[in-house]
C-alpha cells in the first residue's frame, strides 16, 4: 500500500509540474514582445518574496506584501484584461478533436528545425509587387487562436496561397480585394473579412482603418497581419497589436517563418 501510495504521488507530482510549465508557456507566449512582460516579471517577484517572508516568519511585512497581492488582484485584471481575453480565446478556440490544431497548441514541443507549411515567400513578394503599385492589402494568418469567428463575416475560400492569387485578390478592379483575407495552412479560406477595429488612441494619424483592424485582430488573437499602404505602398507587419519593424522583405520573411513554427 504504501508503494503504491509513493507512486501515485509521483504520478500527479509530475502530472502538477507538467501543468505549471504549460501554464507559464501560455502566459510567456502572450506577454512576450509587450510591456506585460515586464509587469508579469514583477509580480513573480512580488509573489516570490511574500512566500519568502513567511517562509523565514516575518509576519508583518508577510500580512502587508499578502493584502497588497489580494487587493491588486482587481487591478492586474484591469491591467491585463487584453491578454486574459486573448488567453480565454486560445483556451476556448482549442480544438482537442482535431489533431492539427491539438499540435497547433503545442508548437514548444517540435523539433528545432521544422519549418511552416505556409507559403512565406509567396506571400511577402505579392506584397511587395503590390507596394510598388500602391495596391492596398491585409493578410491575417492564422496561428493558434482559431479565426472561424471573423471568416464567417466574409466569403469562404479554398485556395493554395501563390504569389498570382494573392495579387489578383487585391487588384483594384476585382470583387473580392475589400476587406482582408484569412490564410490558414497555406490556403486562403475567406475574403472580403471584416476584422474588429482597435480602439487604440496612440496610432499615428497617417495609418488607416486597414492598420487599425490589423492592429485590432492581432489584440484580439495571436494571429499574424501583413498590410499594404494604399497611399504609400508600405509593407506593415503587425503582431501582438503591435508593429515589428523589419529592413528588407528577406528580413520579413525569416521574421515570419520564426513566428509561424
């Protein structure tokens, strides 16, 4: 009996740490790149010295630092209320039925060197042939959070993502170039999207409605945008609500390819 009480406490010992570690993936992969990440940094250490004091007994400053966590409770909610939306859409957008997507939700489990299915450089050419004619663009691709929510707002699609494609799609002249397209698996599966705008007021008056809703989906999800100016022609890569900066389209695209694996 108590042999086998000794394994099942190993058994959900390493059932527990298996948990935190995807628990804390979760959170890390949400707050990288982002000034959360500093605020989660601190409230680690915050939490780490509580336990420490009562650890070592020091029983007032262990009753301060313990009402400062439960009353900033309320307020880290309000801080991170951005990502705790984008954390509950990734949990309820999971799809556990479904193998691809199963796997999708595990991405720090592959092997170094697998490398996306996606079409990269086809994608950052047609950009790049529609910067040069001023040709406005957005492309959202989808990574982990499921998009079917804004794919049902436009026309559904199932076409291999090829350089023609994507540049025939945004032609001025052709039905579908209003609004953005949705690319999952090296295939577009919508046009003429409709994404949610970010209410977002320190954007620079010079981006437009494609940018804000680039800007808006990207809060909303881990999904990835790529934007072409109408007025300037230029190339914008937004992620994490955020824009990345990047020198050349062979820059872009090995930007894209780390985010996608």
């Amino acid at each position: 009996m108590d042999f086998l009480n000794f394994i099942d406490f190993k058994i959900t010992d390493i059932l527990d740490i298996v948990l935190v570690a995807v628990l804390l993936y979760y959170v890390y992969k949400l707050v990288r790149g982002s000034a959360a990440i500093n605020i989660f940094i601190g409230i680690v250490i915050v939490w780490a010295f509580w336990k420490l004091t009562e650890l070592l007994g020091m029983q007032m400053i262990s009753s301060i630092v313990g009402a400062f966590m439960q009353v900033g409770l309320i307020a880290l909610i309000i801080v991170f209320q951005q990502e705790i939306r984008k954390f509950l859409l990734m949990i309820g957008s999971t799809n556990f039925a479904n193998k691809r997507n199963f796997v999708k939700h595990f991405k720090f489990l592959k092997q170094e060197g697998e490398t996306t299915s996606i079409n990269v450089e086809a994608i950052v050419k047609a950009c790049e042939k529609m910067s040069t004619s001023k040709t406005g663009a957005i492309l959202v691709i989808e990574r982990g959070n499921s998009l079917d929510f804004i794919k049902n707002t436009g026309d559904r699609m199932n076409i291999e993502v090829t350089q023609p494609i994507i540049e025939s799609i945004f032609y001025k002249n052709s039905p579908l170039h209003d609004g953005a397209a949705v690319i999952v698996d090296n295939f577009i599966v919508a046009t003429r999207v409709i994404l949610p705008v970010t209410n977002e007021r320190s954007i620079p008056l010079r981006y437009g409605l494609r940018h804000r809703a680039a800007i808006g989906i990207t809060e909303k999800t881990d999904a990835l945008c790529l934007v072409v100016s109408e007025e300037t022609g230029q190339i914008s890569y937004i992620k994490n609500g955020e824009f990345i900066l990047f020198e050349s389209g062979i820059q872009l695209i090995t930007l894209l390819k780390k985010d996608l694996v």
